[in-house]
C-alpha cells in the first residue's frame, strides 16, 4: 500500500513541464536569504551543562555569554533551544536573570 501513494505523489510532481518545474525552483533559490550565517549553533555538552547552571543561578544572557566567551545572540539562541526542549524552565527575570 504505501508504494501506491509513493506512486500518487511522483506522479504529481511530474506533472508540471519540466522547463517549468526548473525555472520555479532557480527562482525560488535566488529570492532566499540566509540569516545569522555568521553565529556558530554549535555547543559543547560541558557548554551547555554549564549554561544550565547558570540559568538555574539566575546569571542574565549577557553574562553568560561573557562567561562562555560566545556572542550574545548564540547564547539566546541555546536558551531558546533548552526551553523547546524542556530542559530549563522560565525563570524570575526571564533572560535578564535574577540581577
């Protein structure tokens, strides 16, 4: 059965020329903007163990981007990561912390 729809969907994409379906997709490509190219969305687990515990200590963003020596905005970025995923809760003072 699900070769069948697999079948159904292709069959619906091919239905456009394909001159056509190309010149949507080049299309598309040069209207994209890729954002925040310049900030590194990568942490190490000892980074973001230590950013929880900072969180939990009330310490506001700023500080703890000085502290993990990270740009402010990598850091909102974890934050944001870690409350989606659930393991920090919000707190008194929201980013800003408890000082």
């Amino acid at each position: 059965m699900p070769a069948k729809h697999t079948m159904a969907i292709r069959a619906t994409r091919n239905y456009a020329a394909p001159d056509v379906t190309h010149r949507r997709q080049k299309h598309a490509l040069a209207e994209r903007v890729i954002v925040l190219e310049d900030l590194d969305f990568a942490w190490t687990k000892e980074q973001v163990a230590r950013f929880r515990e900072m969180w939990k200590a009330g310490v506001s963003l700023e500080e703890m981007a000085e502290r993990l020596r990270r740009d402010l905005d990598e850091v909102a970025l974890l934050a944001m990561h870690e409350r989606r995923q659930g393991n920090i809760e919000p707190r008194p003072g929201g980013w800003k912390g408890d000082g």
